[in-house]
C-alpha cells in the first residue's frame, strides 16, 4: 500500500507546502506549493488550499503523517509564529484535517535535520576544519529572523532547536558599539536578529546612512525594514559605497555571532550557515570578512581554525528536514 505525507516549511514570508507519496523506494514528489503567508489569516486557511486544489492522483486520500516546520518556538505542540500573527495547534490541526499523525518543530530544528540528507553539492564550504565525527554542530541562518539549531550525537543527530537569535546583539568593535546605540535607541532590547536578518540588514544600512551625513550633504531617504533586496541590489550591482559598507559589517556581524555560536557548543563536526540570505550572498561570504570574524576568538582563535563552515545553498533544506521527519514518524508509528 503507499501512503502519502505531508511537509511543510512555514515562516514570516512564505510558506512551502509538499506532498510525497512513499513506496519501497523511498518518497516521490507529488505536489508542491508557495504561498505568501501574509495573505492568509491562518495556516489552516493555507493547507486547507493545498490539500483541497491539489488534483494529483495519490492525493486522493487521507495524508498518513505531516510534518511543520515554523518560524517561532514550539512548547506543547502549539506555536505562535514570531514575525507572523498565526496560532498553531497540531493536535488541532490533526482533527480538523484527519490527519492520524501531526507533529510541529521549529524551522531551524528542520534546517538542522535536513544536514544528514543534504548532497554535498548544496554544500559551499568557507573551512575545511579538522572534523570530529559524532561531536555537535549547530545551523544557523539569517532571513525574515535569526534561526538557530543545535545537533548531538545519540545514535544519529537529534535536533535541539532554540531562540538564539534573540540573544543580545555584541558589538565587537568601535564601528559595531555605535550601530547597537543606534538599535537601543530605536528598539530598546537589541538582539542579534535585529542585524541578522532581512530587516536587521537595512537596520545596518540606515545606520551608516545616518553616520555618513553631514551638513554639507542633505539627509538621505532611510530604506524600510522589508527593503534588504534593495540594499543587496545597491550593493551588487550598483556598487553604492554605503550599501557595500552594509554588506561588508553584515557579514562581519554573521561571522562574530557564528563563531560564538560553534565556540558554545564546540561544534567540531561542523558550522552549517543556511537560511535565506546565505545563498544569495556566497560570494560575499567567500571574500574573507566572514571566516575572520569567526576565527578572532582570542585565545580560542586557533580552536576556530579546526571547526568546519559550509553555506547551505538548498533554499529548500528546511521543507527537506519536515519532509525528513514526516518520513520517521511513519516507522515510529509502525
């Protein structure tokens, strides 16, 4: 008999729906679906959508397991999404959609799961490292917030997801400690996403906007916080001097926090830096900037040096761990 699940990758922005029918050898792709999250008032709107349009022969059945992943802590099967006004419930979730098997975890913990089964060709590496089998590892990425996951070996990795993102924002240096007076001012309590993400990238180019006027030069018009593909395309393709200072601390913020990240957790089996602003800023990555500020550890700095960093370039690794989780809670339950 095949059965089919369903997965899903849910977050401020966009929300990614699949549904893979699964046989003896292994699952197949039926169905998948974007959808712009803000235009839908609940996700039981959204998957209401996917399950009741999809005319895809193996879709004509109950799902035996779904999977969530969503962009906000989980405590009791219940989430509320941070940058999105949405409740999930999954027990809820599981009667209104007569699902036999509902599980919902936070979007980095799925980033994390989806490391096993990521070819390495989604993989850019920025160290080698000397790896250490079976030690942790942590995936990170910035892009409508801050998303972090711990990894530890017991008998394969298990996901620990968390809210590091929302830990507080350390300046490591003069240029830095006046971008976090900048923040206080406007936001009071200054986490680390408010530079690490979407938003916390115009943050960083409003800032230096602000420090770069003078009299003799008229105020600027500031960017909104939905605006970081402008201050990207200023950047990259227009070689705006303000927006490639952007770039340049944005990924100096990235590498500092990274590397306080993998030095907490003595993540020797590896960095993985996933989300969706790493892919389209590799190069940027690549430059050196990054893996600097990773390394400048003091008397730690050459512990840095042994820990590996890939980029994830799968835009779909988070879909790829639900989906992943969907799958092993069939054989729990079997």
């Amino acid at each position: 008999m095949t059965r089919y699940i369903i997965s899903g990758d849910i977050g401020g922005t966009k929300t990614l729906l699949q549904a893979a029918r699964l046989n003896e050898d292994g699952a197949q792709v039926l169905c998948e679906r974007r959808y712009d999250s803000r235009e839908y008032p609940s996700f039981s709107d959204v998957l209401g959508d996917f399950l009741n349009t999809a005319s895809v022969p193996g879709m004509d059945s109950i799902p035996a397991s779904a999977c969530f992943a969503v962009a906000g802590p989980v405590a009791k099967q219940r989430a509320t999404l941070t940058n999105l006004p949405w409740l999930m419930d999954g027990a809820a979730l599981a009667r209104e959609f007569s699902i036999p098997a509902v599980k919902l975890i936070n979007d980095f913990e799925a980033v994390a799961l989806s490391v096993e089964v990521l070819p390495a060709a989604d993989l850019v590496e920025l160290q080698a490292g000397k790896p250490y089998a079976r030690e942790m590892r942590v995936a990170l990425g910035a892009g409508t917030g801050m998303g972090v996951a711990w990894l530890t070996w017991q008998g394969r990795y298990i996901p620990l997801p968390t809210e590091a993102g929302h830990m507080d924002f350390a300046p490591a240096d003069d240029l830095q400690a006046r971008l976090l007076q900048y923040l206080r001012r406007k936001f009071g309590h200054v986490s680390v996403e408010r530079t690490l993400s979407g938003p916390g990238l115009t943050n960083i180019y409003n800032f230096l906007m602000v420090e770069s006027e003078s009299a003799a030069r008229p105020a600027q018009a500031l960017l909104e916080e939905n605006e970081a593909p402008k201050v990207t395309d200023l950047a990259f393709n227009q070689k705006h001097s303000i927006a490639l200072k952007a770039m340049d601390l944005f990924v100096e913020i990235y590498g500092a926090y990274a590397g306080n990240l993998a030095l907490a957790g003595m993540c020797r089996s590896g960095v993985y830096v996933a989300g969706g602003i790493a892919p389209k800023i590799v190069s940027k990555l690549r430059e050196g900037g990054f893996m600097k500020a990773f390394r400048e550890k003091g008397r730690f700095s050459a512990l840095m040096e042994e820990i590996p960093v890939h980029v994830v370039m799968n835009s779909k690794s988070g879909l790829l761990g639900a989906a992943s989780e969907a799958q092993r809670m069939l054989i729990k339950n079997d």
